[in-house]
C-alpha cells in the first residue's frame, strides 16, 4: 500500500526501542528520511542499523530547552520536518 510518504522528512522521539522503534521502521519503509532519536546513544546507534534511519539524535526531554534542540538539529540534517 502507497501512503504517499516518500522523500518525507520524520523525527521519531523514543525511537532506540519498542514502539517507538517499530514506528521509525515503518516510517522507513514506507520511504521516510527518519531521524531517531533517544537517551542511549549505544541503543540509538542499534536501531539504526535495525531500521535503515538516515540519523540520530541522543537527547533527554527531561532536561530544559531539550525539545527545542533537537527540533533545530533535526530541522538542518533532514532539512525540514514533516512528520
């Protein structure tokens, strides 16, 4: 099935493992340029291996003004967020 997603830009939050995970590979193979991103570096580096994603991002929205970088940093290494 086409859903019309390829060459779309995703950021992916809590995408080293799980749903988040299994998102992001659907997101790929659907045809998304995906961005993970997680707190485990080691994990994030796993499943983008596991997913084919195009990057990574290790951040913690726990901490202040966290969201707002990764926002930035995923918005010049995909060149746009579409998803």
């Amino acid at each position: 099935m086409n859903l019309g997603l390829t060459q779309k830009r995703a950021l992916v939050l809590g995408s080293s493992s799980g749903l988040g995970k299994a998102v992001a590979q659907n997101l790929v193979s659907a045809g998304c340029r995906v961005m993970l991103s997680g707190r485990d570096p080691h994990r994030l580096i796993d499943a983008q291996k596991e997913t084919g994603a195009f990057s990574v991002i290790e951040c913690d929205l726990n901490r202040p003004y966290e969201g707002s970088r990764i926002i930035k940093e995923a918005t010049s290494v995909l060149g746009g967020i579409d998803i």
